[in-house]
C-alpha cells in the first residue's frame, strides 16, 4: 500500500522535530570532567628485621633507575640506566667504597602513607659510574671522565663523594590533577664541580597499590610499587658535554614485597 504525501510529509515534520530535541539535549548535556581522586589508607614502613612480614623491603632485582636526555639538544634520546643504586640515606660517614657486590646499606630510609602524605619520605642514590647504556665504550669512557668520577672496580660499591648522587624529600602533598603526589626534594651532586651541589627539584610520585601475590605452591605475599620521576639541569653540576641537552629526565620504578 502506497502511502500518501500528506502522510509522508507528516512522518517528516515529526522525525525532525524528534533529531532537533535530541540533539539539543546532547548540546546542553554538561559533561563531567572532575578527576575522579580515589585513595584508601595503607600504610608501608620498612623492614627493620629480617623476616617482619607486617613490612616491606625493596626488591631491587625487580626495580630500576633510569635517565634520559635529548641527542645534542634536538635530536631523539640518549637512554640508560643505574645499574647500583638504593634507597638509603648515605651520610658523610658512609661515604667509602664498600668490598661487597650486593647492597652496602640497608635500604630502610623510606616510608609511605597512602592518605598522609605529610608522613611520606625517601631517601635514594644512585653510583654514577654504574650508568648503563648498553655501549661499553661510552659507559666507560667518555661517561666517566663527562660526569667527573672513575670507573668500576670490580667487587667494590664506591659510595665516595664524588660517585654518589642523592635525593632527599623535603615535601610530599596530594597532586589535585590526580591520585598521585607532588614532591619536593633535593637533589645532591658533585658532577665536575669542585663541592657537591643541592638543588631543590619537583617531581611527582605514583604508588602502585598493594597487591597479593602467589605463584605455584609458594606461598602468598604482598607487593607494592612507587614510581617517582623528575627533571634537573645537569649544567648546574658542571656537565658541559655537547652530546645531551640540558634537561635529564629520572625515571625511577622501586618495587617492594614483604617476603
């Protein structure tokens, strides 16, 4: 059956009128932006003794410390990693070369409380000469003599001044961009300069919340992660290579578990 024009023309107008409030529902429609902030209330202190499952120690075969910085200024990144670092806090009195190849300190020097971040700290370094590109001949060359310290000596952990740079929190509060945290901390090093030098940096801390864990018949254990990454000025600390831009990026990835 054929239907009449008067008909269609009808189905028209309502159609129309149909799409033109729908689409007006949709442009008057306010979309909700607001950064949904969820935190609970764990708290994550350090292992003092050796087998206090209610703590945590850092898992440092699993973690890792990185650094990044554009090509001579403009070109793609120049990658690596520290192949030694913890999180301890290395006073002038520790400051030697220790004859062991695991950790010379405990790393013990850290606290997190999730909806406290008033509470949250950290201490970390890194030994510069354990910098690793993956090509020998820079992490043992030029690195050495461009970042002012020696080369490795093997079965040693040169914690002395000139090979160490620290981090210090002087600040952690809520970032209101996200559930992370902003954090204030300083930064130690010597470089090429003839002292070491402190900068104040700002960074932001991500925690990885805690989760339980089991694989085979082993048993069950908890695990959790902080990832912190800032930026510094390495012309501050003397580095005049040509080969890297001003601005190194840190990227440092700390897992934990209370095995």
């Amino acid at each position: 059956m054929k239907l009449s024009n008067r008909y269609l023309l009808i189905l028209a107008v309502v159609l129309s009128g149909v799409i033109y409030i729908f689409s007006c529902t949709r442009k008057d429609q306010i979309i909700d932006t607001t950064v949904k902030i969820t935190r609970s209330s764990d708290v994550l202190l350090p292992q003092m003794t050796t087998g206090d499952t209610t703590r945590f120690k850092l898992d440092k075969v699993h973690s890792n410390c990185m650094w990044q910085g554009n090509y001579q200024g403009a070109a793609g990144l120049l990658t690596g990693r520290f192949n030694q670092f913890g999180m301890a806090n290395i006073t002038t009195d520790l400051m030697t070369n220790y004859a062991t190849t695991g950790q010379p300190i405990p790393d013990t020097a850290w606290a997190f409380y999730e909806n406290d971040p008033s509470k949250t700290y950290f201490n970390g370094y890194v030994q510069i000469n354990t910098s690793n590109t993956g090509e020998a001949g820079r992490d043992t060359g030029c690195n050495i003599s461009t970042l002012g310290t020696i080369k490795i000596v093997a079965g040693t952990q040169n914690l002395t001044q000139t090979n160490l740079a620290k981090i210090h929190t002087t600040k952690v509060e809520f970032d209101p961009a996200s559930n992370g945290y902003i954090v204030t901390l300083d930064l130690t090093w010597q470089g090429k300069l003839t002292a070491p030098l402190t900068k104040s940096v700002v960074g932001k801390l991500t925690y990885i919340r805690k989760n339980r864990v089991q694989f085979g018949t082993a048993a069950a254990y908890n695990v959790f992660g902080l990832q912190l990454i800032f930026q510094f000025n390495c012309r501050d600390f003397g580095v005049t290579s040509t080969s890297i831009s001003d601005n190194i990026t840190i990227e440092t990835n700390m897992n934990f578990n209370n095995k």
